[in-house]
C-alpha cells in the first residue's frame, strides 16, 4: 500500500520544522547550487569553516572558465586556486578526478 501523507500531517510536519528553526536560530535551505557545484563545494567544505570553503570556491570559479578547464588543468593551479580551504594539495586532486 502506498503512503500519502495528509494534509493534516503535512501541515503538522511544517510547524514542527518552524519550531525547530526558530528554537536553534537555523535557516532553511539556502544555497542551491548545480549539482557538480554542489559535489566540489562539499568537498571543498571538508575541514574548514563555511567562509573558507565559499572562498576556496569564489576563487575556483574566478581562475577556471568552467568546470571542463579545471578537469584539465595542472593540479598544482587546483591547489593554489583553493588554498584559503586548507589542504589544498590533498583537495586538489580529488578534485580533478571528480571533474574528469
């Protein structure tokens, strides 16, 4: 049998959700990235803050004219590009793989 949340329990989950939100000062969704963005940015985002990691991406995005560019580029230009994130030189080929 097929499970069809009602109405009641929908509009039961969405106050349970704004609770929440509001109780730990959250926001929501925020950011929709593409997906390769998405994929790169969360490894981009290992180990470091969220301020690093939007750095690290601003400037890998700044540097490569799209995503195919980078795939064929020295890692070494990865890392540089992506070194406010820190361990660049161990991001930076997962990277390029990634990409390739």
């Amino acid at each position: 049998m097929d499970w069809f949340p009602t109405l009641a329990l929908r509009q039961q989950a969405a106050e349970i959700t704004a609770r929440l939100l509001a109780l730990y000062h959250a926001q929501g969704p925020g950011r929709q990235l593409p997906p390769v963005d998405e994929l790169i940015f969360t490894l981009l985002s290992q180990s470091t803050t969220d301020i690093n990691s939007w750095r690290g991406y601003d400037a890998l995005r700044a540097r490569f004219a799209d995503w195919d560019a980078a795939a064929d580029a020295p890692v070494d230009e990865i890392a540089a590009a992506i070194h406010t994130c820190g361990l660049s030189r161990q991001k930076a080929p997962r990277i390029q793989a990634l990409l390739q």
